[in-house]
C-alpha cells in the first residue's frame, strides 16, 4: 500500500546522505530546517521548508532530526534455535574454532533451520525484520547458509522470500550463502566427499536457486577453517554465470586471499576483513569493491578491527553492518553495529552513517535507499533526538519516532496524526 496523495514531514535537520548534496564541509547533505514530500511511496521533494510546495499535508516534526531509512548490509537473520550455552562459554575463554568442530556454531544451527519448518523460519524472521525496523531499518540483506543441504538452503530461501513479501517490514534482498560450513557428513568424509559437495553447490544449487530466483547475489565463506580461494571461485564464477551478484566473507580470522578473490569476481562486497593484505586493500579499491565491516562480530569475539585506516586511504568505501547471527553478532541492531564502528573501529559519526545508508544500499544495488532525493524510495526515520550525531551514541534501545518505507508507516512510537496517519 501507498499513500494516495502527498504529504510529508519538516525536521530542524534533514539529513539527505545525497551525494549531489554533499559538500567537503557537509558530506551528509544536511538541510537546516528542511522537510521532505512524499507521493506514490517515492520522494517528490526535498529541501528547505520554507520552499515547500504548495498543496498536500507538511507535519511539523519539530527539534528533530529525520535521515533516510538505515540499510542493513550483511544479515544472518533467518534462523531459528538458540546458541546461548555457546554463548556462555565463549565468554568464558572458549575458542570459536573448537567450538564448531564439537558440533556447535553453524552446524548447530543448521540442526536447528533442518528441524523447521518453512513457515516457521519466515515467522521468525518476520520478527526480526519487525524489531530493526523499530530500531530505524527500512532494508535488510538477509542470507540463507544454515541449510547447507541444498533442500535446506532452498527452504531458508523461500522463508526469506515469504517474509520479504510484506509492505509493513523492511524491504528484503536475499543472498544465497552457498558456502558457509560443511554438513557433518560431509566434514567426516574426507577430501573427496568435500570435493563433490562443493562441484555440486557450484553446478546444481546455484543455478537452480537462480532460476528459481530466489537470490540476487552468492556469497561464501574465504577463510581458514572455512572454504578456500579455489573452492570459492568455482561457485562464485557459477554464480556470476547464472546471473548473481557477489558478495564474500573474507579474512575474518586469515588473509587466505579472498580479498583478491573479490576483485577478481567483481564482488559488491568484501565482507568482515580483519586480516586483509595492502595488496588486497589495493585490489579492492581498483575493483570498487567496499568493504562491509561488522564491529558487533569482532567484540564478541575479541578480534582487533580491521586496517580502517589503510582501506580508507586506499579510497575503499566502508559499509557497516550488523551481521545479525545467533552465534558470533546476537543482535539485531544497526544503530549498535554503527556506534561500534566509531568506538572500537575508528569510523567517523559521518563516515558510520553514511555506511549504514547511500553506501550501504550501493552494495545492494539499491540506489534508491539510504537517500532522501527526488525519485528515491520514501524511505524515512524521524529520530527522537537533535542531531544526526547522536544516532552513532550507544543508546542501547530504539531512539526512531517514526520509520517509513516506500512511504508505509513501519514503526511509531506516537500517535499518528496528519501525514503519518494518511501514510498508512
């Protein structure tokens, strides 16, 4: 559903994230007492309130600050089941590689994804998709990779798909993780079992989950203890046959050169990147690659950041993410991925918002979100506080008032009068 007519929403800071608005001095593209028109579930107009047009409804949202909806780049969040026992003992001291050859991590929430239904992973899904959206959300990639059976991973696909149907959650981009960790019975089985698991994600799941149109892009796992370079890129050259787009965890814990992987398969994303070479860092630049950090991944599991600084200078661009996963990343929150970003990576305020919106969608080849311009998707956050500035501070709860996608009221946290009332 649309709103029918226009309406919109003044703010003392309109945040744009318009690169055509953007300056050396305003990289965010800030209107000081602006407000934004929206019609047929797009942005009409956008610039300072005193040059709104004539006609249509403008709610005055007061001292507040409104930006474009968050862009969630990299999720894990279809899944069911808890890991909270091996939550406890990673606190502990346990180590997360030991941790998965006794059986837990993916494989044990692959247990979990196998056990249930497809009904039962969208509703759960769903659920989540609800509570970022609260949090400020309006897109979420979301990945399959607990099936690792491809009659799992197609099922963790059509959840995906059955809760990306609805206009009262953030829109869904899906990504079929084809490589994410072997299943048991192929881990025991030896190299030659690993071979033929991998041949037939490559030239059996992939082009099937394609056709079926389930995905938009293939990822995989590059990493020690996970799938190799040449293992990736058998799938990874699969998919890009079949018509997907890449995106690859890589050097997590090794540079085992994924990086140089992406480049290679003009992947939208290099994602994680704890341990990344500057020759990598320099590929990923010339390939336009960007970086998707993910900050909650990397306290949880105690690992020092990524070389920021180097990626920064080497011009790539730097998207954070919440990785949104019941092992490594427990939460759901983009605004906490965001503030970590600044506290323990080193991002700047602005360079953590601007990668959880226009950088983060960029990477989704969704130009039309994380951007409030003419013709952009109506996606919006009104925020409970004064300054853009202080979305990045660790609130540790929801501080968006009111949270539109193509114009459809997801959250508010108030009574709905005037143009969010015709919104819905």
């Amino acid at each position: 559903m649309t709103a029918p007519s226009a309406f919109g929403f003044a703010a003392r800071r309109v945040v744009t994230c318009d690169a055509a608005r953007a300056s050396a001095d305003d990289p965010l593209g800030v209107i000081e007492d602006g407000a934004v028109v929206v019609e047929g579930g797009k942005v009409a107009w956008v610039g300072p309130r005193r040059d709104a047009p004539a006609g249509g409804s403008l709610e005055d949202c007061g001292d507040v600050v409104l930006t474009p909806g968050l862009v969630d780049a990299h999720t894990h969040a279809c899944w069911v089941g808890s890991r909270h026992a091996e939550y406890a003992v990673r606190m502990a001291g346990g180590d997360y590689e030991a941790i998965a050859k006794a059986g837990g991590g993916i494989v044990s929430s692959h247990a979990a994804v196998a056990a249930a239904s497809e009904d039962a992973l969208a509703d759960a899904l769903r659920s989540r998709l609800g509570r970022m959206a609260a949090l400020g959300v309006t897109c979420v990639e979301v990945k399959s990779g607990y099936g690792l059976e491809p009659e799992h991973e197609e099922k963790q696909l059509r959840a995906i798909a059955q809760a990306g149907t609805s206009a009262y959650l953030p829109a869904v981009v899906p990504t079929l993780l084809a490589l994410h960790a072997l299943p048991l019975r192929v881990r025991d089985a030896g190299a030659a079992a690993r071979a033929a698991y991998v041949e037939r994600v490559a030239k059996e799941l992939v082009p099937a989950i394609a056709r079926a149109k389930l995905a938009r892009f293939c990822d995989a796992y590059v990493d020690a203890n996970a799938f190799r370079v040449d293992e990736a890129r058998m799938v990874g050259e699969a998919a890009r046959a079949a018509g997907l787009a890449i995106r690859l965890h890589v050097g997590q814990f090794a540079d085992v050169g994924g990086a140089d992987l992406c480049a290679a398969l003009g992947a939208r994303s290099a994602d994680h990147l704890e341990h990344v070479s500057d020759e990598g860092i320099a590929l990923l630049a010339a390939a336009g690659t960007s970086a998707v950090l993910l900050p909650t991944a990397s306290f949880t599991l105690g690992q020092p950041p990524p070389p920021v600084a180097r990626l920064r200078e080497a011009g790539v661009p730097l998207v954070v993410a919440s990785d949104a996963n019941p092992g490594t990343a427990p939460t759901e929150s983009l605004p906490l991925a965001m503030a970590f970003a600044v506290r323990s990576y080193g991002l700047t305020p602005v360079e953590a918002i601007l990668g959880g919106t226009r950088l983060a969608a960029a990477t989704l080849d969704e130009p039309g979100r994380g951007v409030l311009r003419v013709g952009a998707h109506a996606d919006l956050v009104v925020w409970d506080l004064v300054h853009e500035l202080a979305i990045v501070q660790p609130w540790g709860t929801g501080r968006a008032r009111l949270v539109l996608r193509d114009g459809v009221v997801l959250h508010s946290s108030s009574a709905r009068s005037g143009a969010a009332e015709r919104a819905t």
